[in-house]
C-alpha cells in the first residue's frame, strides 16, 4: 500500500499563480439594504412572478436546452436593434464570454489591456488563461488618459482591449472623441476591442449607433451586455455582439449548452414584458439623480456624476463610514483599496426610494 498522502501533496497539482490569487469576494447580505452590487432592486409584480413559475413548470428539463436558446438569440438581437452584418452569441453572464474571449485570443504573445480602475474580471480572466494584462490609469477624475493609452497599445500591441462604456466603479461615459480614435490604433495593429455596455439600461449613449453607422470602422470591434441590470441578475445571461465572421470564431469556445433552459426562458419572459423593467429602468435613473443631487449638499464628500445605476463617492475615512452604515443595516461596497486612484471611495448602488432615503439617513449619522 502506498504511503499517505501528505496534507500538502495536491498543491502540487494546482497552479501557483492560482494558489497566490484571491477569489472574487462577494459580501454577505442578509438583513441589510443591499447597494453594493449594482442589482436592480425592483421584483417582477405579483402578477408576473406567478406566470413565470407556470412558465417554468412547464419545461422539459429532462432534456438539454433547444431552440428556445435560439429564439432567446433572435429576440435579444431584436430587442438591441442589432444591425444587419452582424450576429450575437449567448453566455452565461459577461464573466463567462470574458473567459471566453480571454480563450479564443490566446495566440502566442497575447496581452490583455483595459483603463483601471475597471471591473475586475478583464484582468482575472487573462491571468487565469495564462495572458499578459496591462492595465493603464485613467486620469484622478476618471477621464480616459489618452496620451498613455496610445503608448500601451503601441508598446503591447494587445489582442484585446476593454472599454467600459460607462465604466465600473467610476460610472462615467468616456470621451467618445478619444475612444474612437484608440479603437482606430487597435485596429491598425490587429488587435480587437470590446466595448462593455453592462450598464446600457440606465446610458444617455450605446456605442452601438456608432457601429451601426460605420461598420467598416468598427470591423474589430465587438459590444458586450448582460441582462444583469436589466433585472435578471439572478439569471446570469449575457450576450456579445459583433461582425457575424469574428462572432463565429468566438461561438467556437463557448460550451454547449452553455445557457441553460430555466435561464433562457426567464430572459424571453423578461423581453416580451420589456416595458415593465424599461419603466423600472426610470424610476432608477430618476432616484440616481435624487442622490446626486442630495449627495453633493454634503460638504464632506466628493460625488462623481454618474451613467450608470451606481455612484462613487470619496468619503473622509473610507472604512469607517462603510462600517458605520453596515451598522445602520446598509450595505455599499468599499473600493478604496481596489486602486490607488479609489483612495478612500465608497460605490452606492441606486436602489428603490425607500432604501435610498434609508442611505441618507444611515450616511448622514455616519459622516457625524
């Protein structure tokens, strides 16, 4: 009989690069007010809930998701008023086309580059895929550095490069004078560009009209949404968009079966009532301005105008005013280690309007 094995022996097995990460935290939230993840806080009506769970009932789950998923396609391109030329893949969230893409473009010498601050997963899907991740600061106001940028790409020459549009944490809408002109250089070295619009439903802007009006400009670019915000964050369905050639090679790493069945018809229920989360959609955006506006009478805090269903705000002492509004039963998220130009910010999610007059109350006794 062999020895034992050693309490230890596996690690050899696992990747060392691996061992040294931290998993993606996500914070407990039970009995709190819940603005810390960028959620929709509205529920489906009454109504609506009890004829999805018929819905659902009905489902062969016996068998493998079938055309529904590609009904769900149809009706996501449709919904986008995705334009001609171009076709849309399915994912399980934006995480896994992330992980996708980080795969597909794993050529030798392949690099990663997205502004930072930015949503983590860019930089932990190429770690994990084995790829070089360049990040480049933005400017202390969160503005794309454009002098910088060009520099990356010229240097790395990456194979992919992420542009928020609005970007996470900082929830700003870049200048799209400058975002067309690095979507230019990275086409001029080969490169591809993924604009992530996972915050579309609460945008003034999509980049979408503009690849819809200059396709040949955009031939390397691609869009990316979740209906996470939408309102379907427990769903966890995202799609990506692109020119039909480039979207095919991409679909050539996706999983089969990827979305699931349950998941494909909860987003096709959602779509044929979009009338119902638009109008969510508008109450968010409406109580996002509520806050700012409440927000900039505080004469402690800094507030950053927002495109998105949250807002970043710098805080006199970061950790202590998010325990203090933990402690008053709110939960926000705190970035200020996340990054060097996060120093001392808090992220708000906008939440219903009750909550958020809860926030201002917890936060005014913090900040006292």
């Amino acid at each position: 009989m062999s020895a034992a094995a050693t309490p230890t022996s596996w690690q050899a097995r696992i990747r060392t690069d691996v061992q040294s990460m931290q998993a993606y935290a996500i914070q407990p939230s039970q009995g709190l007010i819940k603005l810390d993840a960028m959620e929709n806080p509205f529920r489906l009506p009454s109504n609506l809930q009890a004829q999805l769970g018929a819905r659902l009932g009905r489902l062969p789950l016996n068998r493998y998701p079938d055309d529904r998923v590609h009904q769900l396609q149809k009706a996501l391109a449709a919904y986008a008023d995705m334009p001609q030329g171009m076709a849309l893949m399915l994912g399980n969230g934006s995480d896994e086309l992330i992980s996708l893409l980080a795969m597909a473009c794993d050529v030798p010498g392949a690099s990663v580059l997205a502004p930072v601050p930015g949503f983590v997963m860019y930089a932990m899907s190429a770690q994990l895929q084995g790829l070089a991740f360049h990040g480049v600061p933005l400017t202390d106001n969160f503005e794309l550095d454009e002098v910088a940028m060009r520099a990356a790409i010229e240097t790395h020459q990456p194979s992919l490069v992420y542009l928020a549009y609005p970007n996470n944490p900082s929830a700003n809408l870049w200048d799209a004078g400058v975002i067309e002109r690095l979507i230019d250089l990275v086409g001029l070295q080969g490169g591809l560009v993924v604009m992530d619009e996972a915050y579309q439903p609460f945008s003034s802007q999509t980049w979408l009209d503009r690849m819809r009006a200059e396709p040949q400009r955009h031939s390397h670019v691609l869009l990316m949404r979740t209906l996470s915000k939408f309102g379907l964050a427990g769903v966890r369905l995202g799609y990506l968009m692109g020119p039909a050639a480039l979207v095919a090679e991409i679909d050539k790493v996706r999983p089969p079966y990827n979305v699931s069945t349950l998941n494909a018809e909860c987003a096709l229920f959602a779509l044929e009532h979009a009338h119902v989360f638009a109008q969510q959609a508008l109450q968010i955006k409406q109580q996002r301005e509520f806050l700012l506006q409440e927000l900039g009478a505080f004469k402690q805090i800094k507030v950053w105008n927002s495109d998105a269903n949250m807002i970043l705000m710098r805080v006199p002492d970061a950790a202590a005013t998010f325990e203090a509004l933990k402690a008053q039963g709110v939960l926000v998220k705190n970035v200020s280690k996340l990054h060097a130009l996060l120093a001392q910010c808090l992220r708000l999610t906008v939440g219903t309007p009750e909550e958020n007059l809860a926030f201002l109350n917890a936060l005014k006794q913090a900040l006292s």
